[in-house]
C-alpha cells in the first residue's frame, strides 16, 4: 500500500511540474511582449491593467494578472474546453458562465462568424475587461450580461477574499453578515426563456463551484435545450463533488467523461454530451 501511494506521488509531480515547465517555454513563445509577461509573472509589474499580444492568434488581450494570462494561455494555447470537450463548431449558440475577461468567448467567436455567444460574467471588473477585449478584437457575435447564473433570480454575494477575480466564489445573501458584493444572478431557466434560446450547441461553464447550482436547480425543460457542457468542476468548495455532477448528468439523458487537473486533485474538466 505504502509503495503505491509513493508512486502515485511521484507521477503527480511529475504531471505537476511537466506541465509548469512546458506552459513558461509557451508564455515566452505565443504571448508578447516579452517584457510585460515577465514583470506579470514575476509580480514587477504595475498595479492596473496591462496589454498582452497572443501572437499566433493577432488577438490582444487587457489584463490584470498573471492569472488573466494564464486563463487565456488555459484557453488558446492548452484549449483545454476542446482537449477535454469537443472542438467548437459552426454555425453553434454557445453560453459561457463565468466569462472573465472573455478569454473563451473569443475563443468561440473569432473566426466562427455564424456562431452566436452568450457571456456571462458577474464581477464588474472582470465584464468591464470582457466588453474592452471584445471591442479592442472586434468581435461583434457575442452577447455579454452582466450577471450570475444560479439557482434562483435575485442577488448573490461574492467571495473575494481570495483577491484574485478568477477565483472569486458566489454564494447565497447572509442577512447578518453585511455583504456589500453582490451581483444579480438569474436561473439557467430564465435566461435561456428571457433571452430566447431554444438550443444551445455547448455550455461553458467556469463558475468557482457554482456549477452545482446551476445544473441541480435546472429544469429538465432547460436541460432539455442543450446538447454539450463543458465545465471546469471544484470538489472543495461546496458539499458536492464532481461524482455527484456524473450521476445527476447520466441520469438526464448525457453521457460524461472527467479528466483531473494536472497540478490541483481538487478541480478536472467534466464534459457532457447528449
């Protein structure tokens, strides 16, 4: 038991630090200039946002961290949702929950002009970048809403303790503890029947553990609208784990496959398909 639980160690880390050692040789490769990388990694860089170039791409991108960079490398170089999901086709209706700065948005749209993207980003910070990048890349099929989807319509709090807007957590109203950043939220539901989408290709879905409220409290007539789903899953953050998205999802009609992360055991990429 002992040697087993030693080798799976070592091929962690080895996964672990195979992959940091790849993802520097392809920031200093694909993103640009090279100056402005290195003084984001190395926390040299100014307090405020910054241009990045994704150079293969002729995309640029405004950020404010390392971490920005990284969900963009995550998205473009990695592709990460197409590596563990499917390639994004055309003419697609895709919604993405948890859009950032609009790293997969683009990603969906760009080059793909018959497809129609939905964003949807709570954070006023973080939508405030997604509409720069959208405008800044001229990317005129996506369709950005400042909002958070959830399992009701009101409004949510948002944990920012952590100070990195990737990793900020939504979570219910505590009426005795005076939260001050709450964002409106609406169901999957209701917006899918505001906005009238009758179909959708694929749901992104990256929302720091919110995807177990979204998809439990999601009706079956909602559930019903989309052929694919492609997630970022948390198991530490909420009571459930990604064995309970498995069961609940197969039970819905789709058939799933989970990949854990390389470097966290707590987060894997989960896809859905009918």
């Amino acid at each position: 038991m002992a040697e087993t639980t030693i080798d799976h160690r070592q091929s962690h880390a080895a996964r672990k630090y195979g992959y940091y050692l790849k993802s520097i040789f392809q920031l200093l490769i694909d993103f640009g200039p090279l100056h402005r990388i290195v003084s984001l990694f190395t926390g040299l860089a100014p307090k405020g946002s910054h241009i990045v170039a994704l150079r293969r791409w002729g995309l640029r991108f405004e950020v404010r961290s390392a971490m920005d960079v990284w969900s963009v490398k995550e998205t473009f170089v990695d592709r990460f949702k197409e590596r563990y999901g499917c390639p994004v086709g055309e003419p697609w209706v895709v919604i993405d929950i948890g859009g950032g700065i609009g790293d997969f948005s683009i990603f969906a749209a760009h080059h793909r002009p018959s497809n129609i993207v939905y964003a949807f980003e709570p954070f006023p910070g973080s939508f405030a970048l997604l509409e720069q990048n959208l405008k800044r890349n001229q990317i005129t099929n996506v369709r950005a809403f400042q909002q958070a989807i959830w399992s009701s319509r009101g409004s949510l709090a948002l944990d920012t303790s952590t100070g990195e807007p990737v990793q900020f957590i939504s979570r219910e109203i505590s009426a005795d503890a005076g939260d001050k950043n709450t964002v409106p939220c609406d169901s999957l539901e209701n917006t899918l029947a505001r906005l009238d989408i009758q179909h959708c290709d694929l749901l992104k879905i990256d929302a720091e553990g919110a995807e177990y409220a979204i998809l439990f409290n999601a009706t079956d007539a909602a559930l019903a609208k989309i052929q694919r789903m492609v997630m970022e899953y948390h198991d530490a953050i909420t009571a459930h784990t990604h064995t309970d998205l498995v069961d609940f999802l197969n039970r819905k009609g789709f058939r799933v496959t989970t990949v854990v992360n390389a470097v966290h055991p707590d987060l894997g990429y989960l896809y859905a398909e009918r």
